[in-house]
C-alpha cells in the first residue's frame, strides 16, 4: 500500500527535529565546559594564600599556649581596613623567619563574649600573648615596627650570647640599642638586672654575655653592665638603685623617629625631647636645606653626648613632616625646625634661629642656655595644660579635623554636615515665623458659645429667688 504524502513530510520533520536537538545538545555540553573551564581561574585567583589564623571564641582556652599576636578588629573599622594588608605581610614575614609565633585575628563582632572576656575597647587592638602573659601594642603599624616587636617579644627575656653574636648585635644597635650584662654572677645587680628586663623585654633587647665575650676594652673597664647603640658602647658605673633609670634613659637611639604613637614613649626616658622637623624623602639629601639641616641637628646630638649635664636632659628625634608638631604648637610649623616639647606638661620650647643659618654649635649653645634657664626659672615655656589653653586646643583639632574632612572629602563632608545644619535652619524659621496669633473662633465656633449663652441664662433662672417663699429667720 502507497503511503500518504503527509506521512513522509511527518517522518521527515521527525528526523530534522532530533538532529536540532542533537546540535544543541552538543552546544550546551560545550558551552557549560568552556565555563567550567573560565570558572576555575577566577576562582584559584580570587582565593589568596594567607597565613593569619581566623580565630573563634575557643582561643580563650589555647591563649596560654605558646607565643601569639592577635589583632582585634571590627569589619567595619576605617583603621581595622587599613592594618589588613599589613597584618598580612606580617603573617608572612614571621612565616620567612620561621618565628615560633602565631599571627592571628578575631572579629569582635561576631565573638562579643571572648572580646569582652579580654577587656578590648577600641579597634583595631594588637595583644602579644606570651605563656598567657599578655602585652598590648602601642606603636607604629608598620610591618616593619610590628615585626620588630614580634621579634622582641618571642626572644628569652635575657639571650646569653657568644662573641660572634655580640658582634651583630653591635652591628644592629644603630637602630636598635641592647644592654648588655657581663659575667655569671648571682648578685644583686643580676636580679635587678632580669626584673628590668622582664618589664622592658618588649622593647629593648637584654642580653647575658661572659668576659671573653665582650671587647677587651669593655672587660678591662670593670663595668657589669653596657649599653650597644649607635655603633658602639657605653659602660654603666652607678648603683644598683640607679640601674633603671639609666636603661629608661639609654635605652633609645641616638636621634630615632619620633610619632604621635611612641613620643610619650620618648618621653618615658625623663629627658626633654628635641624634635627636629624634617621629611623622610630629604632627611639624607644634602643638596637640600632639610638634609643639611638635619645633619647639623645630628652631629649636635653627637656633641651633646659629650656633655654629661646636657645628655641626661636631651633626648634627640626627628619627625616626618610637621603634622604632630603643628598640633603641638596650635600653629603653623615650617620644615625644616626645631621646637623642645616637654611632654608631661605640653609645654615647648622654640628655637628663634633662622635654620638655614644654625650649626651644630649653635643648636648645642641653645639648648645649653634653655637647660640653664629651666633650671633657674627664667626660660619662658610655651603651651602647658592649664584650662585656657585646653580649650583652645580642643578647639583648634576641632578646627583641623573638620578642615582636613573638607580637604580630603569635600562632597561627603559637605553632605555631613550641610543637611544637618539645613533641618535645624528650617526649624529655626518654623519657629521664628510662626503666627501665634489664633482667633478664638477657629477652635470655638459661634453655636457653641449661643449654646454656652443659654445654659448660663437657664442657670441663672433657676436659682432666681421667689418672692413669696417666706425666709428664714
């Protein structure tokens, strides 16, 4: 029997159909593949190897073991977002150095109760915990200084060292002062020793050296103990009672860097600080005034050594740039300069010199006859922390915080605060403009008071007197 025409064109459409379906079959199982394959990368790329643990409320129960440095933050801290990839380098750095440290982060957002437990109140907090003992970070957050203080607080209190290891350390003191303790002996300048160190571990380095150890010139001096700073030493000869007011006051470079974060703990050495405004490019360039005028700040550091009575009242620094100082002083403060600031009081001090004309032996005069006048009651000090002056400090960083907002972010500070004051300026006119003025009528219309006239008219008819009720007598 012949089949109808319309049964080939069906079978027809039957296969042309299937063979599209196959085509596309294929085109997805490609398609998916290729994406597949695109995926992988962004995925290995977006996922960066770190080394900083993520730490949960059960660090409460492992923090007494072994060294840890652990950053407190919240997601939402501007300073918490700028220590992260610091706090990242930092992981990797101890990780180089193979450092028996654990460089770790909490999120005191999510585990409120272990922050709590911890008494941290501000972020981001940087808590070094030794054995459990726990010292908190107050300095720079640099990679550099964090590792610094990594270093110092994971060594032993007290490194006995070799000869050859006293001479790195010599090498280093440039930077990095380190006292020195020569011999074995028990004594009573030993424990005071280790009870200073075991105060100070964190940041200064205190080490045990044997006679041989150190140079003959040093062993020959008869001193049980030495500061190493600025390429050389210097033997202590005091008492025991005066140990530690020799390492508080010897125990910072030369001339160091000096921050709003560590000048107080400048300040800690009992001397006065010189600050010696300069900038970080230039420090070292002598074709500049601001190098030329730093070298001339250091070699009278260099001279004032010299001078015992001078040395135990000055403490050299120098500043990147002058922001610190300007709020110091409440004012505008050029660089290269040069101020004295006592830090207990906030009073200062101001060299009137012009600094492209100082020397070395100028500075040394000047601050020669400001230690003479201090003592004497005649130098003239500036600043101080008296009611007047607190005000007008408070005043000015309110002053320079908002200006700096402006600066920096002139659209979001204009926002800020330019809606603010719009409410209150159409508060203000509401209330200035207002009519106060309101006709009775508005709240008591006319048929009420006719109805309030008629009861009183009934009122008064009824208690009317008649005049042929008798009275009573």
């Amino acid at each position: 029997m012949q089949q109808e025409p319309y049964d080939i064109e069906y079978f027809a459409s039957n296969i042309e159909a299937e063979y599209e379906l196959r085509i596309i079959r294929k085109c997805m199982r490609w398609s998916l593949l290729l994406s597949l394959v695109a995926f992988i990368p962004s995925c290995l790329g977006s996922t960066s190897l770190t080394v900083v643990i993520d730490l949960n409320e059960k660090f409460l129960d492992v923090s007494d073991e072994g060294y840890w440095i652990v950053k407190f933050y919240a997601p939402w801290c501007a300073h918490c977002k700028r220590l992260l990839p610091v706090w990242e380098h930092l992981g990797h750095a101890v990780s180089d150095k193979n450092l028996p440290v654990r460089v770790a982060k909490m999120d005191c957002t999510r585990f409120t109760n272990a922050c709590n437990k911890l008494s941290i109140s501000g972020y981001p907090t940087v808590i070094f915990f030794r054995h459990g003992r726990r010292i908190e970070y107050f300095g720079e957050r640099t990679k550099e200084a964090l590792f610094n203080f990594v270093v110092k607080s994971a060594a032993p209190i007290v490194e006995k060292v070799n000869a050859v290891r006293l001479n790195e350390i010599r090498k280093d003191s440039r930077n990095d002062p380190a006292f020195v303790i020569i011999g074995d002996e028990q004594d009573e300048m030993q424990g005071e020793f280790e009870a200073i160190a075991d105060s100070l571990f964190s940041k200064t380095r205190f080490f045990s050296a044997s006679t041989t150890s150190v140079p003959t010139s040093l062993a020959e001096s008869g001193a049980r103990i030495a500061v190493f700073k600025d390429d050389s030493f210097f033997p202590y000869h005091g008492s025991v009672e005066g140990l530690k007011k020799w390492i508080m006051a010897e125990r910072w470079p030369l001339m160091p860097r000096a921050s709003s974060s560590n000048l107080a703990d400048i300040a800690s050495s009992g001397k006065l600080s010189v600050l010696v405004i300069c900038t970080e490019l230039e420090r070292f360039n002598q074709s500049s005034p601001v190098g030329v005028f730093c070298e001339k700040a250091r070699g009278a550091a260099e001279d004032l050594r010299k001078s015992e009575y001078l040395w135990s009242r000055f403490q050299f620094a120098w500043m990147d740039g002058p922001d610190v100082a300007i709020g110091i002083v409440m004012g505008n403060v050029d660089a290269p300069s040069m101020l004295v600031f006592n830090y207990s009081t906030y009073e200062y001090y101001l060299n009137d010199d012009d600094p492209a004309k100082v020397t070395r032996a100028s500075i040394v005069t000047w601050l020669s006859n400001l230690a003479d006048g201090i003592e004497k009651g005649t130098a003239v000090a500036l600043g101080g922390r008296s009611l007047p002056t607190r005000i007008r400090r408070i005043i000015f960083e309110v002053y320079s915080n908002v200006s700096q907002m402006f600066a920096t972010q002139p659209l979001l500070s204009s926002v800020l605060f330019g809606m603010p004051i719009a409410f209150l300026s159409i508060i203000c006119y509401s209330i200035c403009s207002a009519d106060f003025n309101v006709d009775r009528e508005e709240f008591y219309p006319e048929d009420e008071d006719e109805d309030y006239d008629d009861g009183e008219e009934e009122v008064g008819s009824s208690h009317a007197v008649d005049p042929n009720h008798p009275k009573n007598e």
